[in-house]
C-alpha cells in the first residue's frame, strides 16, 4: 500500500488536475443524489489508477470527500488502498463523534494514520455566507483547531459547506489559517495551487464511463460543466439560498442536513 502524503505525489507529477468531490458511498440502491453506489465507486477508483499510471496523463485525478461520513472510511478507503490511491477528507468537526452516521475520533484516526490527508469543513455545516463574525470564527477557527488537536497534525485546508463563498468568506479563512479553500466550481487546476481550487462534484447518476470522457484529451465536458455551474451561480444570486433551495429540492434528491439537502443543496 502506497501511503506517500498527496504533497509528495504532486511534485513529481506536475500536471493539471481535477479535483473530484464524493460524499458518502453505499452498498445499494439510493434516493439521495450525492450517494455513490459501492460497485460505481471502485469502477471510478479503478479508472482513476489506470489514468495516474498512464506517465503521459493531461489531467491527473485526485479525489475528495465532504462531511466524514463513516462509509467514507469504512468502504471508500479500502477501494482507494486496493488501489494504492489516497484521498483529502474534509471534515465536519462539530460532528465527530457527535452525529449519527458520521466518523468518530479513533475512526478519523485511523483514516489519517492510513496516509489520507484530512482538511476542515467547519463546525456545524452552516452556509458561511450565512455566518456573522463569531459563528464564522467558530466554523473556521474551532473546527481547524480541534481537528489539530485531535490528530496532532496541521490542518491547512478547508472545503466551503454547500460550496458557498464570497470575498468576506474567502478573507475570514485566509486569516484563520486555511492556505487552500476548496470550493464546488467544475475547473481543472495548474501546480502550484492558488488560494481557491475547484472540484467536480460527483453524483450517483455520473457512471465512470461518463467521467472518463471528462478527461479525454480535448474534452470539452469540463468546461460545458463549469458554465452551468457559472449559470446556477447566478440564478443562485438572483433568487436568494432560500428560494433556490426550494427550486433544488423539487428536481433533486437530497438528504436534509448535508450537502445533498436543504439550505446547503448545491
Ligand atoms: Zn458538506
């Protein structure tokens, strides 16, 4: 089992990348959008260790996971070992050990002691654009810090509940400590990293066949993905959260209280 930390890979394959964003992995069918199927998950794993074996790769696939859900230690890391592939896991703190279905301390341990990178994803979930000075110190600074203190390691990166920012959010996270915050635009990215990086974020729906062609060569799925995105960002502005998650409930699945769901849909 490869466990070099993601940092070492990075220098010595300096390409473009694409950052993917999973939630939770299950066994079976679900109603839930931001669920991928276990079988649909080691399909993708597999494609993404050809890819990074293949030297000659214009775009190299890294993957990461928001909230901590349990499966994402308990069936996404065992797929990733097989495979000699690690993972960034962005991390509720404020739900370790609190929240049902959700990693504990020992069990966000174990994943950290495995080789996987582990960054913040505030406190409790709220929207940051939500956050007036304090709760934005709470999500940013008290998660960063507890998450130190629980795994003695520095925590330098921060992924944005429900993908949401703005200046103020983006300025709030810099001065907490964050040299990275990762956000839910569809963009590939160049090394080195700047302040904000982009993912894709996966659905149950996208089958690995469909992935695959994101990152054909010329592949222009990538960039048609990024204007939609641009075009909900707007609609997103025009409406208010409130409305647009509304909006999003009727034509999407989503589980309440997450990403998937409510004020935080994407
Ligand atoms: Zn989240």
């Amino acid at each position: 089992m490869r466990v070099a930390p993601i940092s070492q890979e990075g220098m010595r394959q300096p390409l473009r990348r694409l950052y993917l964003l999973y939630h939770e992995v299950r066994t079976g069918e679900s109603r839930y959008s931001y669920v991928v199927e276990t079988g649909v998950f080691a399909r993708q794993v597999e494609l993404f260790a050809r890819m990074r074996a293949t030297e000659s790769a214009g775009l190299w696939p890294e993957l990461t996971f928001d909230d901590g859900h349990i499966s994402n230690l308990e069936v996404a890391a065992p797929i990733l070992q097989s495979r000699g592939l690690t993972a960034r896991f962005f991390i509720t703190a404020g739900w370790t050990g609190t929240k049902p279905g959700y990693m504990g301390w020992a069990e966000l341990r174990t994943l950290h002691g495995a080789g996987h990178a582990i960054g913040a994803h505030g406190w409790s979930h709220k929207l940051l654009t939500h956050c007036g000075d304090r709760e934005l110190e709470t999500e940013l600074s008290k998660s960063r810090l507890t998450l130190e203190d629980k795994l003695g390691s520095s925590v330098t990166t921060m992924s944005l509940p429900g993908g949401r920012s703005n200046r103020r959010v983006l300025a709030a996270c810099a001065a907490a400590g964050y040299m990275q915050v990762y956000t839910s635009e569809p963009r590939a990215e160049s090394l080195p990293l700047g302040a904000t990086v982009g993912r894709l974020n996966i659905l149950g729906s996208m089958q690995p066949e469909w992935i695959a062609r994101l990152f054909e060569p010329g592949s222009r799925v990538l960039s048609e993905l990024g204007r939609q995105h641009r075009m909900k960002e707007a609609a997103k502005k025009l409406l208010g959260d409130r409305l647009y998650a509304r909006l999003w409930a009727m034509v999407n699945r989503g589980e309440p209280g997450t990403d998937g769901g409510g004020e935080g849909a994407e």
